[in-house]
C-alpha cells in the first residue's frame, strides 16, 4: 500500500511540474504575443500619424495654393458653372465669390472673340464641331490632355488683361468628370516686357539699318578691322574698290589688298597706336590687277566697356586728285617753260615788227598788237572750266603775231576741255620752236595748218597736220627737251601718238585720232563734201 501510494504521489507530482511547465510555456507564448501585438499597435499609430501629417501638409499646401492672391483658381461643375472662385481670383477679376458662384462660367468672364477664335481652331484640329463658349475653354482637358493656353480675362469694370490658364479636369473615383479646375496668372507683365523687348528689337533693327545705310551709302571704301588687322565688315564701295565679295574680303589681313602689304600693316599698327590716321595713302590693288591709289582716314573703335575691338578705315580714290596734281605739275612745268621761251618770241615779234620801211609810230602799233595777242593765246590756254574751245580760236589766238607767214585751213570743230588744253600747248610748243629754229625764224618761212573730220559715225576720225616749208634747214633735236615731251608725250594721251618728220622741205607734224575721243561737240559744218567737211580759215593779215 505505501509503494502503490509513493507512486501515485510521483505521478501527481509529475503532473503537476508538466502542468507548471506548460502554463509557464504558454505565459511565454502571451507574453511574447503581448508584445508583437503592442509592438505593430505602436507603428500603426505613428504610420497614421505620419499620414495625418502629410494629409495635412497636403491640406496646407493646397489652402496656400488656392488662397493665394497670385493665383486665380476657379473649380466649376461638369457643365462649368462657378463653384469655388478664391481670393487670387476676386483679386485679378474684381468679382467677390458670391457675386460668380452657382450663378456664371468662366466663359462669361472671358473674351468672347477668343473664344470664337478657339472653338474654330480646336473643331479643325479635332476634326469635330466644339460649341462656342465653356466648351472651348476645356475641351482638351476633358479629354485627358494637357491644356495651358493664353486667353484674355474681363474683369467687372470692363477692363481686360492677359493670362495664361492651365485646366485640369476634376474626376471621381470612377473617373467621370465632376467638374473642372482653371488656375490662371495675370500675364499682363510678361506682355509688357515682351511688347517692350519688341520694340527695342525693332530699334536695334532700325538703329542696324540706318547704320548700314549710311556705311553703304558713303563714296569711300569703309572696313573694319580686328586688332590683328583681319577685316571684320566692309561696304560695297570696298568690295568695287577691291574687286572681291563681302565673304572674300571678310576674314581676309587688310594687307593682303594692297600693293605694299607692310605698308598697310603700318596703318593699322599706327592707326592702334595714335588713336587715329588721316591721308594715309596706299595703293589698292583689285582682284584683276587694277591699282587704284587711295587716301585712307583710320580711328579705333570700342564697346560699351571701352574695351577696344579694332580700326575703322575710310579709303578714298584719289586718282583724278593725283591726276590733277600730276597735271598741276605739268602745267606749272609748263607755265615755266613758256615763260622762258616767251622773251625768245616776243624778241623774234619785236625784230620783224620793227624792220622793214614802217615808221616808228607804225612800228610800235604792230609790236604792241602783236605782244597783246600773245597774252591772249596765254590766256586761252590757262582758263579752265569751259566747255570746250574751237581749233580756229586756239591757233588765232596763237599766231595773231605771225599771221602774214601761218595759214590755217579747217573743219569747225569744238575740242574737249582737256583735249582743247594739251591741244594748245601742243601747238604753242609748235610755234615757239618754229620761232625759235624753224619757218617762222625766219622772213619768208611759212607753216600750213590743216584739219579735218574724216568718215562718218563711230568711224569717223580727226585729223590735224602741221607743214613748215621755206625755213632753215631741219635738223633733228640732238636732245628731248620739256617741249618735245609735250608735242609728243602729252599729245598721244589724248590723241595717241602722233607722227612726227623731220624733212628737208621743213617740218610735219600730224594727227590722227578718233572723232569722239576729241570733240565735245558737233560744230556747225558750212561745208559738206562726201564725208570730208573742210573751211578755209585764213587769218587776216596784220600788216
């Protein structure tokens, strides 16, 4: 009996540490699901917190948004009747929210020839009519697109201003549109500064063209040039003067178009050193080998910095005013020249006018006569501005003191200013060494002058001859004096180069040019003879 009771005892004993061991496990298993449960409660708890925050940062943020002055929003229904209209909009349209809510679309607020104008444009885009109004301004975006666009509001006083409106359509969770959201910003600024930055641009154009037209318009050859003296820009006159385009000559050394490149680079470096050149001259040479010579006028340019960019240069053609130096020069050559030989002739004037069985009386009127006839030939010849001048005047003028020993016999013709001109010192240089060596040194000595316009048309040619006869024995110049350079240098720049004999029988000098190339104009012929037009004029015998 004890035995059967000790084991029953351990038995219950053993019961109960299995009975402890499992409750103790279980408290475990609560214990440890106790604080899963706590634990996932707890992030439940700050997850919700930190929804409600971003809810109502969004909250804030949106509030911001649709209180903001800057900022028109306006939400409307599906058919567009006003439902929120914010203080960004009372501001910009001048309406209170009362005065537009349930009561008017934003269609009424807007320009209705815009509105007409964008109805047209989106039924064409589309391919579909779109009702004038409400319509036109959400159209896309009921359709799921993106639509900013520019419209013009009305504001309650009439007045109106630009802005730029973006459209949202509002869609519940079964995506069908309860209403639409239009937020627009006053674009009246940025239309100014446009409108403004048009018109500056439009001067900057004008302000261009001006610039360019007086560049263009100038008679000098205009460039510019970088430090390094490469050319910038040119004018027209440049591309003449050089031969090349505006593409050719930009980008191209200023040096390379003139025939003393180390000169023209002088310019330049002179022109960057002093500021500023003036008659500078060079001579430009053209794509095809004209040289032109040119006087060039060179100053600095510089931004609005001050910082300098390169060198303007003016060249201008000066041929004709180095042709009229060169001719200047001959003249005075010339006029000295004469002056020597005038105390030859008026000796030679003087004896024969003074010979012979005239008294004293009569003897001083001839020389007097003669001496003032002279002076008229030296008067004719230094006057300049005139039309032209007649061969028969030059050579009155010229021999009125030997009029009893020179015939002339010729065609009426005017001569050009500068033809007239070297025609009259040709034919002085004639005279005084007729006077001085040849026909006229002598009593009985004669010279026959005789020209002609020969042909007819472009063909037509004028011809002039010179015939001593009776005189000293012709001996050819030993030397080429100033007086043979006229008679034949000057002589063959207008008329090409004349023929000259040195016969026994006396000297012959002659003519033979083309018509236009002399005349300036068509004189009275008085007599026509099968192309060849002569008239005899001699001159009256002093004596």
């Amino acid at each position: 009996m004890q035995m059967l009771e000790i084991v029953q005892s351990r038995e219950k004993m053993l019961a109960m540490n299995e009975a402890l061991m499992l409750g103790s496990l279980r408290q475990h298993e609560l214990a440890e699901a106790s604080e899963l449960l706590n634990a996932q409660l707890q992030r439940e708890i700050s997850d919700r917190k930190l929804a409600e925050e971003a809810l109502f940062k969004a909250g804030a943020l949106q509030r911001a948004i649709f209180n903001s002055a800057n900022f028109s929003s306006i939400a409307t229904d599906a058919k567009g009747v006003i439902q929120i209209f914010n203080v960004g909009a009372e501001r910009m349209l001048g309406y209170k929210a009362a005065e537009v809510m349930n009561k008017i679309t934003p269609a009424d607020i807007s320009d209705p020839e815009e509105l007409i104008a964008r109805a047209k444009a989106l039924s064409a885009e589309f391919a579909t009519p779109i009702t004038l109004g409400f319509e036109a301004l959400v159209f896309k975006a009921s359709r799921g697109i993106e639509d900013i666009y520019e419209l013009t509001y009305i504001r309650k006083d009439g007045s109106r201003f630009p802005a730029v409106v973006s459209v949202t359509a509002l869609r519940d969770a079964q995506e069908t549109i309860i209403g639409y959201l239009l937020i627009g910003t006053d674009n009246t600024a940025r239309k100014l500064v446009e409108s403004e930055k048009i018109k500056l641009d439009q001067r900057l154009r004008d302000q261009q063209f001006y610039t360019r037209s007086l560049i263009e318009s100038n008679i000098d050859a205009l460039m510019t040039t970088d430090l390094s003296g490469i050319i910038t820009d040119v004018n027209n006159q440049m591309e003449a003067l050089t031969g090349c385009t505006r593409d050719e000559l930009i980008g191209a050394p200023f040096n390379s178009h003139f025939t003393d490149p180390e000169r023209a680079e002088a310019a330049i470096k002179l022109a960057l050193s002093e500021k500023k050149v003036t008659d500078f001259e060079l001579t430009a040479c053209a794509c095809d080998g004209k040289q032109t010579v040119v006087s060039c006028n060179a100053t600095t340019f510089y931004d609005r910095a001050r910082t300098l960019q390169g060198v303007f240069i003016a060249a201008r053609d000066i041929t004709e005013r180095k042709e009229a130096e060169q001719r200047q020069h001959f003249l005075m050559g010339e006029l000295a020249h004469r002056s020597k030989n005038l105390l030859a002739v008026i000796t030679s004037i003087a004896s024969r006018s003074l010979s012979g069985t005239r008294s004293l009386t009569e003897a001083r009127e001839v020389l007097t006569h003669r001496i003032q006839a002279l002076a008229r030939s030296q008067s004719a010849l230094l006057i300049g501005g005139f039309e032209g001048a007649p061969i028969a005047e030059i050579i009155r003028l010229e021999f009125e003191g030997f009029s009893d020993q020179v015939k002339s016999v010729g065609a009426d013709v005017l001569l050009k200013p500068r033809v007239a001109q070297t025609f009259a010192l040709v034919v002085h240089e004639l005279a005084t060494n007729a006077t001085k060596h040849g026909a006229l040194s002598v009593p009985n000595g004669q010279v026959a002058i005789h020209w002609s316009v020969e042909g007819t048309g472009a063909e037509a040619r004028f011809k002039f001859q010179w015939q001593e006869r009776n005189g000293p024995p012709v001996v050819p110049p030993t030397r080429q004096g100033f007086g043979h350079m006229v008679i034949e240098k000057a002589a063959a720049q207008d008329f090409g180069l004349p023929k000259i004999t040195f016969a026994s029988e006396g000297l012959c000098y002659e003519i033979d040019a083309p018509l236009a190339v002399v005349v300036a104009a068509a004189g009275q012929l008085l007599e026509e003879n099968t192309g060849t037009t002569k008239v005899d004029n001699v001159l009256d015998v002093i004596d």
